[in-house]
C-alpha cells in the first residue's frame, strides 16, 4: 500500500501509531550511510541526533522507546525534522531524501498498519516481572532458579523492530541474560502478536 507521508502531519500528531513507527524504522534505516567521523574516535550520525544522546553514534543501538511510546516518536520527529541543522551530514540526509516540513514522501505501508495500536505494544509491556518456566532458561544450570523477567525494550535501528527480554534467577540477581525477538520478514502487526504469544508461552 502506498501512502503519502507528509513530515509536518508526522510533528503534528495526525497519524495513525503504525503509520508513525513503520517511518520511524524508515528514517532511520535512510540515515544509516550518513554516519560522520569526528576526530580519530568519534562519530556522528541520525541515530545520535533521533535520541538525543551524546556519546558516539551507533547504527546498531537499539534505543528503547517503548515506555511512554507515543511522547519518544514525537521527539523522535521533532529532533530530525524541526530541529536547526547544525552538522554537514544531517544537510545532506534532509536534502538527499526531502525531509523537510513542508515536504512529503511517498512510501508503502503493509496492509495492516492501521491495525497497530498501543495496546499491543502495552501488553507485551504487562508481561513485565512475570515468573517465568525454569525449562526454557538454562535448564542445564539446575542451581540457577525461578526465573523472571527484570524488563522489556521495544526498538528499532532502521532495520525493523525488536523486543528485548531481560531476565534472571531468584539466587542471581546481581546478573542478567536476554533474550530477544526480531521483527525479520513480518509486518509489525504480525511481529507484535506473534511476540505476546511466544512471551506468553514462557511465563507460568
């Protein structure tokens, strides 16, 4: 399905949350070759300037947005697309793929992106602090016990969506393993549902 995307709608609020994260991923994904070298160490790039964070850009960290969803991809919007340019690579990025608020792009969506709603993201996020089945977390450690989720992420890096698992033992909870679930070929409405019911599978 294709559908034009206007960037000053996206600032406004006036799209639907799928429509909102499938150009979130697109976005990023676009600003993945536009990473600059600064100095002998450090690098800057549209991630960095996407969340806000000041160390190197990485376009392999998975920035968690899930928590207050709606408020990170506004911000989201606002500091790549508002935003006074300040760098040579974000000129170029804007320039390169008319990102500007008075402009547009045409982009497809899968057919089901009007069915992703909040909710089935927040559901995942329920799921927090859940026990979880010692038979699918080490089963070969008999010592580690009564597993449990310690947190939940839900990201992208420009190359789909993710949902982290962050998970522990009731005699280790100085220590943590995760456990992670890619959006890979699905649409995201399958991706979220399919991801609630693994979840669901694993918990008691």
């Amino acid at each position: 399905m294709k559908k034009k995307v206007s960037f000053q709608s996206l600032i406004d609020g006036k799209y639907q949350l799928g429509i909102e994260l499938e150009v979130l991923n697109w976005i990023l994904k676009t600003g993945r070759r536009y990473d600059e070298c600064v100095g002998k160490w450090n690098r800057r790039g549209i991630d960095q300037l996407c969340f806000s964070y000041s160390h190197n850009n990485n376009t392999d960290s998975f920035t968690e947005i899930g928590n207050n969803l709606e408020i990170n991809t506004r911000l989201c919007f606002i500091n790549l697309i508002v935003q006074t340019v300040y760098y040579d690579f974000q000129k170029r990025w804007r320039k390169e793929n008319n990102i500007y608020l008075n402009k547009y792009r045409m982009l497809y969506f899968d057919n089901d992106v009007y069915s992703v709603s909040i909710s089935n993201i927040r559901d995942i996020y329920k799921l927090n602090n859940s026990k979880l089945k010692k038979e699918f977390f080490h089963p070969e450690f008999p010592n580690d016990i009564n597993p449990f989720i310690t947190n939940i992420e839900f990201s992208t890096n420009g190359n789909g969506y993710r949902v982290l698992l962050g998970y522990t033992f009731e005699n280790c909870k100085n220590s943590g393993w995760e456990k992670e679930f890619s959006q890979e070929d699905l649409t995201l409405k399958q991706f979220l549902t399919k991801t609630l019911n693994e979840i669901k599978q694993l918990i008691i």
